[in-house]
C-alpha cells in the first residue's frame, strides 16, 4: 500500500516528464496496435475467408506419377513382354498409356468417394461429348477460323465441302487422325478434348449448368430441360447457333456420332440462351474447332446423354468408339476446412495416389491472400522494429530518470524502505505511465487500423498487379488474354478431358507410337487451358477488417508489461546496487 | 520557563539512571575501515548508548563521528566487532526496520526530500515505519511542527522554499514522528540561532528524561556537549 501510494504521489508529481513518456509509449502502442491488428485480421480472413462460403473440389489424376507407376511395373514385369524389357531405353507406350487409360474415373468411383466423406458434401456432373452436325444443323464457324484451322487453306475448304457433301466429320479438322497430325507436325497445340461440330454437354443439375465452363447465361426464350427421364431429348442451344440455323424453342435438330456418320441422334430444342459471358468465345485462337467454340455448346441432362448412350460409362467401355465423353464431377463442400477433411476422407476410401483432389477455390483464394500474406509479413517487420525501438527509448529514458532519482533512493533507503520496495515503486511508477500511453495508443491505432491497413493493403496489391501485368507483358501476353496453350491454366477440368483424351489418340492410332505418344504427351498442357482455361486476373482480397479486439488489446497490454519490465530492469539493478551509506555522500 | 525544564528533566534523569537504564545500543571492539584493508578510520572502540540519556559524541574532524554515526544508524556494519541493538547484533539484525523503525536520524545535510512538502515528508517517514498511529498522521505531523517552533502554514510548503535552520527542523520533527527509540542527530543544532538550540536541546532532553529514548548527538558545540547527560570523546585517529 505504502509503495502504491508513493508511486502514485510521485507520478503525479513528475507531470512533464510522465506525459513526455506516456506520448512515446502512446506512439510505440498505435504502431503495435496497427501491426498486431493487421496480423490478427490476415489470420482471421485466412481462416474465416472459405469457411462459410462453399468451396468446390474435384479429383484428378496426377499425370507424372502415373506415368512413373507404369514404368515400373513394366521393368517389372519383364517376363511378360519382352520387347518392351529388352528395349528399356524406349517407354513402353503401351502400358503407359493403357495405364492412363484406367487413370479414368468412373461415375461410380465418383460417388462412392462423395459417400466416403465425413462431412456434407453435395455434388454436379456435367459430361460432354462431340458429336457432329448435319446438311440441316450447321455450327457457327467463320471463314478465318476454318482457314486458319488446318495448314493449308486447300484442306480447310476440302473440309468445308466434304462437310457439305455429308461425307462424315472423320475427314473435318476435328478428326482423330487430323489433330493427330497437327500435333505431330508442329508438336503444339491443337488436339482437341472433343471431336465433332458441337459440344453436347449434359448436365446433373441447375448447379452444374450454372458452372458450365462457357460462363453464365440467361434463357432468352423457352426454359431449361428438366433432369428426369420425361425429359430426354430435350436440350437448350445458344442464340447465335439458333439464329445461325434459323431455329426457335420447339424445332428438332439432328446430329450425328462424329466417328459414326450413320448414328444420328435426334433432340428437340427446349430453350435457347444467351451467354452473359462469353469469357472463352474462341479463346483457343484459330487451333480450337467448332466444337470449341461456346456458341456451338449444346446443353441437356444427363440423363438425356445416357439413353442416347453417350455418356462417360457407355463411351468408356466402348473401345472403338472415338466419341469419348468426358466426365467432370465437382464436389460441393461446405466451407475450406470440410474441403480439408473430405481430401483426407477420400484418400482414406481408397483413391490412389495418383489422384489428387484440387479445388480450383481454395487455390483462387490462396493466390488471392498473397498481397494479405506481404502485408502480414510486413506489419510483422513493423511491429519488431517499433518494439525494440521502443524498448531501447523506455530503457534510456528510464535510465536517465533513475539516475536523477539517486538522492531520492537515497533518502528512502536511510529512512528504511527496503531496497525492493523502492524498486517495486520505481517499477509501479513506470507501469502506470506505460499503461496510461497503451490505452492512450490502442485508442488511437484502433481508430487508425481500419484506414491504415487498408492503405497498405491496397499499395500491396497494386504491387501485386503491376508485377504480374509486367510478367504478362514479358511474355508478350495481355493480361486478359489468358496465355497461350501451355501456359498456366487452372486444370480444374483436366483429369478426364485429357486422360480421354490421350485414349482416344492411342486407340486411333496403333502403328505410329513414336509420333503418337509425342502428340499425345504435347497434347495435354493445351487440353488443361480448355475452354474457361483462362486464368482470371486473381481477385486479390483488398479489404480487410483490421479492427481491434480484445485479442489485441490483451496482446498489447502483454508487450507493454514486458517492455516495462525490461525498461524497468534498469531501473531494478540500479536500486539493487545502491549501498545505504552513499546518502552520506549525496548532500544536496 | 527554561530552568523549570531542566530541573525536571535533572530530576528525571537521576531517577532513570538509577532505575531504568538499560543498554540501547552498544559498541563492542568496533573497528572500521571504508575499503577492505584500507585506513581504519575507528580502532576498536567499546561504549554503552543507555536509555533515558541524552549522550554527546564529539572529537576534532577526522574523529571518525559520521563513520560512528553510519554505524549506529544501521546504514553500515563493522569490519570489526559487533554493534548491538537491544543485546541483538545489528550485522545479523534486518537493518532496513531498524532504521524505519527504532531509531530516528536527523542528518547533517537534512536528507529531506525537495520535492515533497513538509507533511509529506513527515508522513512518508511514519508509512515507511509501518507503525500505526493513534491520531491521523496529518495531524501528529502538524504538532511536530508546532514542537520545533515552526509556523503551520509551513506544513504545505515544499522543502525546496524553506532555509536551511527551517529545513533542520523539519528533519527533527520527522525523526521524531514514528516515536523511535533512539534518537541519532548529526549536528542537529548547527543551522540553529541560539534560542531555537535550546528549545531542540529541551526537546531532546524531555525525550531522554520523560520519554525514555536514547538520544545520542553528533556534534562540534560545547555548549551542547554541556548539556547532554554524556560525553563520548573520539580521540582523534594516532594512526598516522
């Protein structure tokens, strides 16, 4: 009680040089405050960022590993074949790719994997297949296109007329053996996940359709087919294409196995739609086909898909069959930390390692923090700087009040205060001011942090934007262009479009491995920037809530005890070390 | 006035010696030297500090009188020999309550502090004792004042704004204030007018004869010497 009155009488009393003190502190305080917020606030969008919002994953197969698995197990068994193990040099093509071939998911595998999951998960599938047009059923194309599709206009308007003729889409651009040959010849792009005029995409659900990789859209007139078996046959088809072929809601069109010209499948146009972004219209430059182009998608169910026996399972089992269709299932997970779990779950309910489950979301998102995550790094550089700058101010001033005060430890020495209580005092003293300038701080940094960190943040992510433009512009891409095949794509599509793919090149072409497995292999960094490849430009989190809460406040409170503390140790080992009797010496 | 002081305290102090004069402090083969084998600056002295005396300590300078004065007060121990409070060897005792407790100093140079008023001073001392008081502290402070003759206005006035003699009565006032056994004045007369020395001398004489302290003064006057119960002479050091 005696130490705690005298050091409030003796705060009160040094008013000039407390308030000088309580400043500094209040300054060092906002500037922790600002750090700590921020560093609270990253952490907390890091973690709160996915946590509400539903996050959507799906499974691909990891291509390398694959491959390294194949080549194992045919050096293994090397009884078995024994062209393959006496020319080890050379990959065994074969079992590489009937290995990819396997890599193949099912849509049984698929669900099973949804029922494997511990945590609520729904999903969507879309499958898509090509199939080819008619004399009555053109795909939008233009000239340039066409031209530019193949390597000699002569071909293209060979292709042209023997697509008028009827002759069969074997012969067009988009055939097996004609990617095949792009690919080989210029070893590039251009081998198409899909063969045929049109993409024929069936869907599972509103929600698939609503992620369909040609962007959103709007029913212009008519509606969307139902997903039961009452409505089969019934697909939606894009304006332009209707307007191209001069159909309205109700005609019937016909089209036809690309592979097959005598199969022909008849579907009756429910709806037509106008896509509200056309992010991908011909994003695959002059290679892409007709197929690929976002007008010429039509829509149905599934359903719809199956009793016309082009879905996945029907065209997996079928060998001969070119017309592959692609499986694309996505997974719709509550929040990031269920995505968490539901990868764990599925990998404990069998999936090979060969798969992995991505979410093209939480990767979007991670990329997203990374001016949050600068600005985190940042704000953890200030805060060590400002403490230990301000440390050292508290230490020198405190040093230099101490010595002022000798005849005062003194005094109270020879009267007979313990040497601890003078020191508790000096210490107390000083934890009223440091206490009074962190509420004083916190004040004002909590009422600065909001403006500030969001200052800083939109600086970081400028920084951001301007490296990537810059990189962009290396590259001799605009930003918005999305690169060229090859490049970075989000490859959320990527397991079944370029494992079928590959399928399909090696099922077409048996005697020409060599040139084969190059296209094949060339082939797929172009399948993984398919359509809605595009990269956005990463929407960077460029707000955050760096409010302070409690949180802060008691961290702040704990640096400002501890930085008492050491500034106070000054102030301790001197009272320690005075010896009574130098009162004798100290007159006044 | 003065005579009758004195008659009474003559009386009184025939009566302690004889009754109750028991050892408050004593010296026992004290030696001491500032720096470890250094110049001994007091060679083993023996002396007996009873209750109810007032007893002057004099000798020429050099004497080694603050030396002895740092010893009894309890700021510094012996390098030889023992001092003892109460039979109780102050080397081993808790110093730090002897002297907020036992023993009231009044230091040459006051040792008051200047930022402080004279209450605050008075009161810090009787908190540091940790004694409790009857009476609010406040007002034992005021009749302290009023003891050594200063004007109770002066109980708000800082340190620093008063003179010297002022000064010296405050530090009086405060060593009394925890009514301490002992009472140790380093030349607490020095900055005093003649009139006002012989009220703090009758002061401490009623303390020693009525109260029964110990008070025991460092000082250079005779006259003082003179009216203490006992002399302690230092010799001054023969050592060279």
């Amino acid at each position: 009680m005696f130490v705690l009155n005298n050091a409030w009488k003796t705060v009160i009393r040094n008013k000039g040089r407390n308030i000088l003190i309580v400043l500094i502190v209040a300054i060092i305080a906002a500037a922790a405050t600002i750090g700590l917020a921020i560093r609270n606030a990253a952490g907390t969008a890091r973690e709160t960022g996915l946590a509400n919002t539903s996050v959507t994953a799906t499974i691909s197969v990891d291509r390398s590993k694959l491959m390294e698995q194949a080549r194992e197990a045919s050096s293994s068994s090397s009884s078995s074949d024994s062209s393959s193990s006496s020319t080890d040099a050379a990959p065994d093509f074969d079992s590489m790719r009937s290995a990819l071939d396997d890599s193949n998911l099912t849509l049984a595998d698929y669900q099973k994997y949804e029922k494997a999951s511990s945590v609520p998960v729904s999903s969507y599938y879309s499958e898509s297949t090509g199939v080819s047009g008619t004399d009555s059923f053109q795909p939008v194309e233009t000239s340039t296109a066409n031209a530019a599709n193949s390597s000699d206009s002569s071909s293209s308007s060979s292709d042209s007329s023997s697509e008028s003729s009827g002759s069969g889409s074997g012969s067009g651009q988009q055939g097996p053996g004609d990617g095949q040959g792009q690919g080989g010849q210029g070893g590039g792009p251009g081998n198409m996940m899909t063969s045929g005029d049109f993409t024929l995409t069936g869907f599972s659900s509103d929600t698939a359709i609503a992620n369909a990789s040609n962007g959103t859209f709007t029913m212009s007139s008519g509606e969307v087919f139902g997903y039961g078996e009452d409505d089969n046959g019934k697909v939606i088809i894009s304006k332009t294409l209707a307007d191209f072929n001069n159909l309205s809601v109700g005609d019937t069109i016909t089209v036809t196995n690309p592979s097959d010209t005598s199969l022909t499948y008849t579907l009756t146009i429910c709806g037509i739609y106008e896509n509200t972004t056309s992010s991908n219209t011909n994003a695959m430059g002059p290679m892409g086909g007709t197929s690929q182009d976002a007008d010429n998608a039509i829509y149905t169910s599934v359903s719809t898909l199956k009793s016309l026996g082009l879905d996945s399972d029907t065209t997996a089992n079928d060998d001969n069959d070119d017309t592959t269709t692609q499986l694309n299932y996505t997974y719709v997970l509550s929040s990031a930390d269920d995505y968490e779990t539901f990868a764990s779950d599925v990998k404990a309910a069998g999936l090979d390692d060969t798969y992995t489950v991505q979410s093209a979301d939480v990767e979007q998102y991670e990329s997203s923090l990374v001016p949050l995550d600068n600005l985190a790094k940042f704000a953890l550089t200030l805060l060590i700087v400002v403490l230990v700058v301000g440390a050292v101010v508290l230490v020198v001033l405190n040093l230099f009040n101490i010595r002022e005060r000798k005849y005062e430890v003194g005094v109270l020495t020879a009267i007979g205060v313990k040497k601890t209580k003078v020191a508790a005092q000096f210490v107390i003293e000083l934890l009223i001011v440091t206490m009074c300038g962190i509420a004083l701080g916190v004040a004002g940094g909590a009422v600065a942090s909001v403006p500030v960190s969001n200052q800083l943040l939109a600086s970081q992510v400028s920084a951001q934007e301007s490296e990537a433009s810059s990189q962009q512009q290396q590259f001799g891409r605009a930003a918005d262009m999305g690169g060229g095949p090859g490049s970075e794509q989000q490859s959320d599509s990527s397991s079944s479009d370029s494992s079928s793919s590959s399928s399909s090149d090696s099922s077409s072409t048996d005697s020409n491995s060599d040139s084969d497995s190059n296209a094949g292999n060339a082939a797929q960094p172009s399948q993984q920037g398919g359509p809605g490849g595009m990269r956005q430009a990463v929407d960077y989190v460029s707000e955050i809530n760096a409010t302070v809460n409690l949180a802060v406040v008691g961290q702040l409170i704990l640096i400002g005890l501890g930085l008492t503390l050491i500034s106070a140790l000054v102030g301790i080992v001197f009272v320690m070390r005075y010896e009574p009797l130098q009162i004798l010496a100290d007159r006044s | 006035m003065d005579t009758a002081v004195t008659a009474t305290a003559n009386t009184a102090s025939t009566t302690n010696t004889t009754t109750a004069a028991k050892p408050a402090l004593e010296l026992e083969h004290v030696s001491y030297s500032y720096t470890k084998g250094g110049k001994r600056v007091l060679i083993d002295k023996n002396y007996v500090f009873r209750t109810g005396r007032v007893i002057s300590i004099t000798g020429p300078s050099g004497a080694g009188k603050t030396t002895l004065l740092s010893l009894l007060s309890g700021l510094t121990t012996p390098t030889k020999g023992r001092v003892l409070h109460n039979g109780e060897d102050l080397a081993k005792a808790d110093r730090y309550r002897f002297r907020s407790h036992d023993i009231g100093v009044i230091f040459q140079s006051f040792n008051l502090l200047p930022a402080l008023t004279v209450a605050e001073n008075i009161i810090l001392s009787m908190d540091a004792s940790g004694k409790t008081f009857d009476q609010p502290k406040k007002e034992i402070a005021a009749e302290l004042i009023e003891k050594v003759r200063l004007q109770p206005e002066y109980l708000n006035e800082r340190i620093l704004h008063l003179s010297g003699g002022e000064q010296q009565r405050v530090a009086i006032a405060r060593a009394l204030s925890y009514d301490p056994q002992i009472i140790l004045a380093d030349e607490p007369t020095g900055n005093l007018d003649l009139a006002t020395q012989d009220d703090i001398m009758a002061i401490f004489k009623d303390l020693a004869h009525n109260e029964g302290k110990c008070v025991i003064i460092v000082t250079h006057s005779p006259e003082v010497a003179a009216q203490s119960d006992e002399v302690f002479q230092l010799a001054p050091l023969r050592e060279r």
